[in-house]
C-alpha cells in the first residue's frame, strides 16, 4: 500500500465511521495502520507529505502516530553553504520594525526592478501575511510555485501562507519539501522548526533552528526563535543585549521589549514546582463558580494562596495563576513589575502586575515560590481569579467533568530516564514520547499553554462526504462558557448571520466583543468524539492568531469539554477524551 491509498484509506474509515451524537470513534481500534505506515515510510521524504495528511485525520480516525522524523532533518550540511551575514535591507528593516505598508511597497520595488529576486518575493508573501492579507499572500505563492516548481524560495513562501492559514501540516510538507531542494536555505530549515516546536517536537526544532541560525546569522526572525530556544539566561542575556543595541525595532518597541524583559525577569524568579513534601499523584474536587446564588459561571478549584482560601474558576485556555487585585490586596502580595493581559476582547489589555506567593495548595499538592498575575480589576470577568491547566503541565492531567475531579499522575518515563525525573529538566529539548499504555492519545500542537486541537467541521447534511470536510484548529477552553467559530470558518461550511449582534453581551479579558455573529447548524469531530452544532457564536479571531503564527478557528468551550473526560500531557503535546452517556 502506498501513502496515497493509505490517505484514501483512512477517509473511507473516517466517512463510514461517523454516526449520530457524541461518541467514541471506532478508528481509534486500528492504530496497527499508522505505526505500519511510519514504518515502511520512515526514511521515504517522497511520501512525507501523504503519510502526514493521513496523520492528520487523528481528530476523527483517533490514536497516536505523531510524525515520522526524515532522515534528512536536522542532519548535518551535505553540502558547503555559504553562511548570508549580510545586514537587512531597508525593506527587511521595514518588516522586522512592524512597518508593513513600507514593507510591501519596498519588497515591491525591488521586484519591479527585478523579478526574479527571490529573497524579495518571499519577504513580500511574508509581509502581505503580517497584514493579514492571508489570501492574497497564498494565491501570490501558488502562483510563483507553478510557474517555478523546482524553487525552493517558492515552497517556503507558501509554507509560510499555509502555516498562517491554519495548515501546519501541509506547511510542515513545504518546509521539508525546501530543504530537500536546497539544503542551504535557512527559512526552510526556520519553516521546520517552528512546526517542529508547535507538534512538541523541541528537540528536532532545536536542530532545525540551530541550522538555520548558522546559515543566516543576521536574519532577525531567526535569531529570535534560536534565542528563544537557548536556557532562559541566557535567553534573558540575548533579548536584552538585542533591545540595547538592535537597530531593527522602533524606539516605541525597544522600551516595550525592555518592560517585557522586565517582566520576565521577575518571573524567572519564580519556577513554581511541586515541593518535597506534595502528592504526585492526587484527586482534587472540582467546584462550580458561580457569579451569584444562581448564576454558574464555570468549574474551578479551591486553592490556598498563602495558605488563604480562594476558589478559582479553571481555565485550560489561560496561562499560570491570575488573581484580582482584591484578593492580592487582601494576600498583601507585593506587586513588583507592572505588565499587561489580554484575550478575547476588542477594547485592548488590561493592565495587571507581577508578584509572588511562596506557597500554593491545591488538595493533597503543594507548589512553591509561584509568579501571579494581578489584574487591576476588583474581579477576573466575575471571579476571584483563573487557574490554566499548564499549573500542572509536569504531570499528567485529568479533568473528570462528569464526576467533577481533576486527578494527577506523575508523567511516563521516558526510554532510559531516570525514574520521577520527568519534568525537571527544562533546559533539554526532548521530541514527544508516547508511553504504550498512551497509544490512544490524539496529538495536538500547542503554542505555549495553548492547546490547539485538530479538529474537523462539516456541513452535517454532507457529514458522509469525505471531500466536504474542512481542517481546523480549535483552542481547548475550560474558561470559555460558549463554543465559537470564527465567521471564515464557518463561511466553510454553513451560513454566518451578520445581521445583528450577539444574543448577550460576551466579555473577555481585552474587554467586550464588538462584533459577534451567529453561525448555523455544522459537525464537529476532535479527539474521536463528535459534536452536531445546532448554531455557534462566530467572532472574529484574528488578532489571536496573529499572535499564534497559526489560524486560529474557534475556541472549544465549556458546552463541548465539559461533557467529557480529559486527559492532557502538555510535555509530549498529547490529549486523550472520553465521553460515557448518561444512562
């Protein structure tokens, strides 16, 4: 069987595998087709491209494959490349200063001047991006791809657009397809890294980005993902020499780059960790938030902040602990750095601080010397303040929704760890492990604490036709008490109300949405379970996904996940759902 039937295979499983309401899906019983296809293609790169399309029907089909590593990623140069330690151009400058309109008009210039300057055809694709001119970019790179197949330039440039359309895995495709072409090419080797790093495959994205910033030193986009990836002092040292003496950012952006580093310092103090003394493994009651005596806002947990009581709603689509300023007020907690937060909203962040509290309990677990936010509001859109899943992201995670615990367990070890070491080292890039006893879990990206679920939507009267389906990427979020889509997904597959505005006033943490619309009914499928939408609140998501890299399409909320039982590895980008129907 070649990865083309493979593909066609698995999208006849999916078509006849769909049936009505939630569910498990039965595709999850045939993992032995996956592991078969990355062995037999395992150093094939021809096929790379088939064998990740089949992969990525994992949001119905179910079961972990992860991604087969190329023989070629990563490796070392087979050939001499010259290292480019040239200074950007002005258009470039223009581009890393956020200058887009400059951008676009001076990469156009070089282009009139001459057209085949494929450093400035791409810079203008990834410049029109930027500008969320996402269409405009894609057709732009089609184009240059068709008339120049064999261009390497031409298939990072449409990596890029694919990657910011919401298709990390056809972009994946391109990058490597690039770095086959032209081994020198150090966006290409950038491209595989960053969905290296978005998959949780840190350390083939480590080597990647090393790569590249070897082969274009002076290229800043580089240089920021390869500083990102060096231990945090280091990343410290580098981000602050880049916002001393960089002639690539504005004034206005130096002094914000400097107040982050300020910010991040201060964190840095904290790392947060499971004390001596904690439970690792432990069951810890889940409790509703309620506004008032009768209106239920979500889920959360009763957590001793300094040993004082605070119940705090559980948010899987926020990062860390934030609290208001009445409960830091009432904690005494010293705020030591202002700073700034922000989410679904289009009135702009709020302003919040940075302090510490030496101890946080959390049933039978106890963490230490822990970083909070403070949002300088007397609440935290109605609560005392949100707690994110990755609090626990050492561990393995459980939110029982049904029976209303959240369990934690100590994360597998991997292939000659030390056993209860995982977790504890930072600084060394690890690629995913997949524990036997996880062979079921879906593979998912995740852009720092957020987890971005592959998920397929369909008009549901076409839900048996395998070409109707679209690919998406929904955040998993506990905080959120509806489900969204945004209005360009949704176009994909029903209709989108734009008459009028929401049914109730929606809040999130950069204040009210302006513009909210009304989708009809559609199919969704994640993680082997499957949702019919009778309609879905629709807001616009792109300023998430501009700070993604990656289109967001909607957010999975509180009507889909807390009907389930889920299981989160953040360590090896893995999640597992479970839906048992009330009898």
């Amino acid at each position: 069987m070649n990865g083309r039937d493979n593909f066609a295979m698995v999208r006849r499983q999916v078509a006849a595998q769909l049936c009505t309401g939630w569910r498990n899906n039965r595709g999850g019983q045939h993992p032995r087709d996956y592991d078969a296809a990355i062995e037999i293609y395992r150093e094939s790169t021809v096929v790379r491209a088939w064998l990740l399309a089949a992969l990525w029907f994992g949001w119905v089909v179910g079961g972990v494959a992860g991604y087969a590593q190329s023989a070629g990623a990563g490796a070392p140069l087979k050939k001499s490349c010259a290292v480019n330690t040239s200074a950007p151009n002005p258009a470039e400058t223009a581009l890393n200063k956020k200058d887009y309109k400059t951008a676009e008009r001076l990469f156009r210039e070089i282009l009139a001047k001459n057209a085949g300057d494929e450093a400035a055809h791409e810079g203008l694709i990834r410049t029109l991006i930027r500008e969320d001119k996402v269409d405009d970019a894609a057709k732009d790179a089609e184009a240059w791809i068709a008339a120049t197949p064999a261009s390497a330039m031409a298939m990072v440039a449409l990596g890029e657009a694919r990657l910011r359309g919401g298709n990390p895995r056809e972009a994946f495709a391109l990058f490597q397809k690039a770095v086959q072409a032209d081994p020198c090419n150090a966006l290409a080797h950038y491209g595989v890294a960053r969905v290296d790093g978005l998959g949780g495959y840190f350390a083939s994205s480590k080597r990647e980005i090393e790569q590249a910033h070897r082969l274009h030193p002076t290229d800043d986009e580089i240089s920021g993902y390869w500083t990102s990836t060096r231990p945090r002092e280091q990343q410290l040292k580098s981000m602050a020499d880049y916002a001393e003496h960089s002639d690539q950012i504005t004034d206005d952006q130096r002094a914000k780059l400097k107040k982050r580093l300020e910010v991040e310092s201060h964190i840095q103090a904290s790392d947060c960790r499971m004390t001596a003394a904690s439970a690792r493994t432990a069951t810890v009651p889940i409790v509703p938030v309620m506004y008032d005596p009768v209106r239920f806002l979500g889920f959360g947990l009763d957590v001793k902040l300094n040993g004082a009581r605070w119940r705090l709603q559980l948010d899987t689509g926020a990062s860390g602990i934030l609290i208001s300023r009445d409960v830091a007020k009432s904690l005494g907690i010293k705020t030591e750095e202002a700073s700034g937060v922000g989410g679904i909203g289009d009135e702009g962040g709020e302003k919040s601080f940075i302090g510490h509290v030496a101890s946080v309990r959390i049933g039978d677990l106890e963490f230490a010397n822990c970083a909070v936010e403070v949002i300088d509001r007397k609440t935290v859109l109605g609560t005392y303040g949100l707690i994110g899943g990755d609090i626990f992201a050492r561990s393995l995670l459980t939110l029982d929704f049904p029976k209303r615990e959240l369990r934690v367990d100590p994360l597998p070890d991997r292939p000659g760890e030390k056993s209860g070491a995982n977790g504890d080292e930072d600084e060394v890039a690890h690629d995913p492990y997949v524990a036997p006893e996880m062979a079921k879990w879906q593979w998912i990206y995740r852009d720092e604490h957020e987890l971005l679920m592959p998920t397929g939507i369909v008009d549901t009267k076409r839900m048996k036709d395998e070409s109707a389906w679209r690919e998406k990427l929904f955040i998993l979020d506990t905080g959120s008490d509806v489900n969204m889509i945004s209005p360009e997904a949704a176009r994909d597959v029903t209709k989108v109300q734009t008459d009028g505005s929401l049914h109730y006033t929606m809040e999130g943490l950069s204040g009210r949405v302006k513009e909210g619309y009304e989708a009809g009914k559609f199919t969704l499928s994640f993680g082997g379970q499957r949702l019919d939408a009778m309609s879905m609140t629709s807001i616009d998501t792109t300023s998430i996904s501009d700070g993604s890299g990656v289109e967001v399409s909607g957010f999975l909320g509180a009507p889909a996940l807390f009907q389930t039982v889920m299981h989160i590895d953040y360590r090896d980008n893995l999640v597992l759902f479970e839906y048992k129907p009330k009898k």
